[in-house]
C-alpha cells in the first residue's frame, strides 16, 4: 500500500483529492489553499496511511537546518494549519490523529490513482437542472422535476462527486441561459439536463451530460419504457454518469419501493413543499397524507410530514402545541421505518430543541443527523438555526450554513439561517447585505425583509426599519411577526392611525402568534419593559420566533439581556445563554 501510494500521482480520501504533481489540494474539485510545509506533511502521511510518521522524521524532511525551538514551533503550526484545511480536530480526529510524543498517523481510507492524460474529462462536481416537461400539460410539471430531484440523491451516492442540491440547481428552470454561465453560478463543471414526456403509462426519458466548461456533450441516452420502471430508469441513469465520471456509486437501488401512484403523490407533495408559499405548503400536507392513505409504509412521505409540521410552526402558519406533536409523531415513525434518515432525526432534534427546550436531547438527535458526509444543506441548517444559534454559538451556527451553501448555494432557508446567524453574532453589515442578497434573490418571500426590518429597527435605523417592515407586510399580511412588526415601525415614526389599525389585529393577544407580535410592537418601540412581558408569553405559547428575536437581543452590537433582568430571566428558563 505504501509503495502504491508513493507511485501515484493523486491521492484521494473523502471528499479531498490530493494532487502531487500539480501541488495542489482539491475538496470535490475546489482547490483549497494550503501553504507548503502543511502539503508537505500531509504528502508524508499519505504516504504511510496508517502507520505512525515519527516527528523526528518529519524535522529531517523539512526543518533540517532549524533548531529544536523553531522546529516544536512549527510543527505545531503546520499540522494546525493542516487540520484546518481539512476541517479536522486533534480531540476527535477523522484524518490526523497525533500519537503522544511519536508523531502522527493518517487514519482515514485513502485510495490512490494517477492523472489522466491531458486532455481527458475528469469531472467531480455536477447540477442536475429540472428535465424540461414535453407533455404539453403543466400539471406533470411535478414529475418532471421530481425525477431530477430523484436523479439528484442519488448522485449524492456517488463517492467523491459534489452535487449540488435541488434548490439552487432549479434555480435556472425555465430560464434560457448559456449552460457555462450556469455551470459557473453554481460552481460545477458538469450538467445534466434531459426532457420527460408521459403518455398513459409510457415514458420516454432523454438524459444528456454536459461538459460545462468545453460545452461538449460528453453522455446521452434515451429511455422508452413503462411508468413501472421509473425507478429502474433512476438508478441506470445515475450509474451511467458514475460510469461516464469514472467513479463509483455505491448502494443506490431503494430498498423499499412505494406502489407508482403513491410515489406521484409523494413527487407532488415535494413539489409543493419546495414553493414555501403558504398554500404550497397546505398542499404538501394534503399530498404526504394521501401518499399514507395508499402505502403507510413509505418512510420519506413520515419524514416529509414531519418537515411540513415544523415548517408550518416556523412560519407562524399553525400553533406549536397543536402541529409539534405531530410532527414527533410523524418524524418517529419515519425513522422506525429508515433509522438512517438524517432529516428524521433532524426533525426530532428540531422539536427536542424549540419545543421541549430540551438541549441534550437535541444534541441526541443531531448528532447522527449531522455525522458524516453528505449532509443534506437543509439538514445542516435546522442543527445551526435550532440549536447552535440559541446556544450562543451563532459562529458555528454560520459556519454550518455556509457549509451548507456550498452544496446549494441558493437554497433560501440556508441563506436565511445563515444572515440570522451573522446577525446574531454582530456582523451586522455582513448579515444585512446577505438578507438584501436573498430579499433579491426570493421577492415574493416575506421573511428576509422581516427580519431585515427587526434588525435595523434594533439598530436604531428606523425609517430603513419602516420601509423594510413594509415590504414583510405587503408580502404576508397574515403573519403576526409581520404585522406587529410594521406597527411599532409605523408607531416609531408617529405614524398612530395606521399603526393602531394593525395594532387591533393583535389584540387582545390571547391568539396563537399575537404575543410575538406585540413583542415586536415594543422592541421597535424600544419599550423593553413591556416587550419582556410579552416575550413571557411568547415563550407560554412555545413560538420558536421567539429564538431570532433572543439571537439578536443577545448580539454583541447591542445585549439588551445585561440591562434586563427579566430577559437574563427568560433565558435562563430557556436554558440557554444570555452573553456570547
């Protein structure tokens, strides 16, 4: 193993590549930057994979003419900035683990190959675009695109390939653009597009693979079959782009296969879902319901529910007392049925955390949500925004969502999440250019101007408050948040008549939202006193708004927990922290 490993001229382990003519270090075809001493001693262990490579040895290679200061000091850094690189850690290592006063050892599989010849394809990254529908009847639009999202997981089988997830790569459907203009928005180098055309029970599938840098088709088949074989279609097309990629993909086939028309109810509910709009998301419910009624077994559509029940709390769309419970329910029978979901778990980390304000029960259930790779975007956006972000480590919690954004890049929850995380951890500039960034990229979507407006409003930006407020409640004048929001804003710039026309739609506040609405008539008010008493209720109710609202109280811009004490209070109910 270890002559093969000198030999060669790539190493790959995990998502890393390690290019040793070209000096380079590349995770799922980016380049990472990484200085020579740390290339040195990660081209040393590599070397050996699994053996210890004595200090003693690395110092002969690359500090022979340095003292034994110098060297301790170095080596340390080195490997540090190594670790860093590969976002190891020297307490619970995946790659280098250090063996006390011996050296250090690389632990992780490696398999080893040389560079192709000039000239040749070697692409590791790919977006699957929506397949263009040929039916001629918008209402298939939903299986059109629910099979390149099928095609989509499960590329993301495939060992050492990015793909990137649904949201971004639709984010170009139905637009005519240059296909390397796409393919550089997205960061790929590689496109899959094709066509579906449905009649009766035949299908007929065009899929062709594009190298989005040459702009050369470099893979095309055509599928003529029965409705029937859709999952067979799946698993033969992404094998075909392992195959073409030259790379393996591993344990694709379902396990479990749902009867066809559950799993077209199933392509509609996430079809549905993936809208976010408010009546989207009421007909995602009523399709996972449907897809139950005809296969209880089929563990995605529980899971699926589950999402559309935190969803609906998120947004203010249905009472967390009522839909939380439902959503344990459903996300449990979920994973009984697959105890490797990641978004079960997620979604009972997510209840465990906003509703039961159960901390370590949370962190039981995201750590197998999160263990590994892939990790779904969305996935690692709940564990950043449900529980590293209300445990005052909003740092993290945007380091989580940015590693999300480099599979989808234009996924909104990611980049919401991940503004209200800068936000929260007083990078104020940097969180409201990301929200300007997302209030331009989701127009018609309420929340980025919501939160946008909460956070200059905080910072005493009150007429950019009021415009911003403006725009949530033009967007969502059903939503609490939104609403009272707009009235302290309107309240602020003496604008009464208004704001007490939008006032009486809160009150008396014995309506499920309404507290956090008042809360923000009051914050925006700068009326503290009376915004704690709220906020009370707010938490009576378990509305998780209640946690964006406590992230940028606590913000280092601007604690208003440390002149408060009944918000040091509350937070200390909520046991969580009331200083970063």
């Amino acid at each position: 193993m270890n002559s093969r490993a000198r030999a060669a001229s790539n190493i790959r382990f995990g998502p890393f590549e390690l290019d040793i003519r070209a000096g380079e270090l590349r995770k799922e075809g980016r380049s990472i930057r990484l200085q020579e001493q740390p290339f040195q001693i990660l081209r040393m262990l590599l070397e050996s994979p699994g053996d210890v490579v004595p200090r003693e040895e690395i110092r002969r290679r690359l500090w022979a003419n340095g003292t034994v200061v110098e060297f301790e000091h170095s080596i340390h850094a080195a490997v540090k900035r190594l670790r860093d690189a590969l976002r190891d850690s020297a307490e619970k290592p995946r790659y280098v683990e250090t063996m006390a006063r011996r050296g250090y050892r690389f632990i992780c599989p490696v398999e080893t190959f040389d560079s192709k010849p000039v000239g040749a394809v070697d692409q590791r990254s790919i977006a699957v675009l929506p397949f263009a529908d040929m039916s001629g009847d918008k209402e298939n639009e939903y299986f059109s695109d629910g099979l390149a999202e099928e095609i989509i997981n499960k590329l993301t089988h495939v060992t050492g390939l990015k793909v990137i997830a649904r949201t971004s790569a639709f984010a170009f459907k139905g637009k005519h653009e240059d296909i390397r203009k796409i393919a550089a928005a997205l960061g790929v180098t590689t496109i899959l597009e094709g066509s579906v055309r449905r009649a009766g029970n035949r299908v007929r599938i065009i899929a062709q693979l594009i190298n989005a840098v040459e702009g050369s088709h470099v893979w095309a088949e055509r599928y003529d079959r029965e409705m029937a074989d859709i999952f067979a279609i799946q698993d033969e097309i992404a094998q075909a782009i392992a195959s073409t990629l030259r790379l393996q993909l591993c344990g694709i086939s379902s396990a479990y296969t749902p009867p066809l028309p559950a799993y077209e109810a199933y392509l509609k509910a996430r079809h549905c879902m993936a809208a976010f709009t408010r009546e989207s998301l009421e007909r995602g419910r009523e399709f996972y319901e449907r897809v139950l009624a005809l296969d209880s077994g089929f563990a995605p559509a529980h899971t699926g529910l589950a999402v559309y029940f935190v969803s609906s709390v998120l947004t203010g769309l249905s009472p967390a007392h009522q839909a939380m419970p439902l959503g344990r329910a459903a996300a449990q029978r979920g994973l009984d049925l697959d105890p490797m979901s990641r978004e079960a778990h997620a979604m009972l980390g997510v209840i465990a955390a906003l509703y039961d304000v159960d901390w370590k029960d949370a962190e039981r259930w995201f750590r197998p949500a999160i263990a590994g790779e892939p990790v779904p975007p969305l996935v690692r956006s709940f564990y950043a925004f449900a529980y590293l972000l209300p445990m005052g480590r909003p740092r993290e919690s945007a380091e989580e969502c940015k590693r999300g954004l480099e599979d989808d890049p234009l996924n909104f929850n990611v980049r919401f999440r991940y503004a209200a995380a800068l936000l929260a951890a007083g990078s104020d500039e940097a969180g409201e250019a990301e929200l300007l960034e997302v209030c331009a990229l989701h127009p018609n979507l309420y929340q980025p101007f919501y939160l946008l407006g909460l956070s200059r409003g905080l910072r005493g930006q009150h007429a950019e408050a009021l415009a911003a407020a403006e725009s949530a409640y033009s967007r969502a004048s059903w939503n609490t948040g939104a609403t009272g929001l707009l009235a302290g804003a309107l309240r602020r710039a003496g604008q009464e008549r208004r704001a007490e026309e939008l006032l009486q739609k809160l009150l008396p506040g014995d309506r499920y939202g309404t507290p956090l609405g008042l809360l923000l008539v009051h914050l925006m008010c700068s009326e503290m006193n009376q915004a704690a008493d709220w906020a009370w209720k707010v938490f009576e109710e378990r509305d998780p708004r209640l946690i964006t609202v406590i992230a940028l109280l606590r913000a280092p811009s601007g604690n208003a927990f440390l002149s408060d004490s009944r918000w040091s209070a509350l937070a200390s109910t909520l046991n969580v922290p009331w200083e970063i």
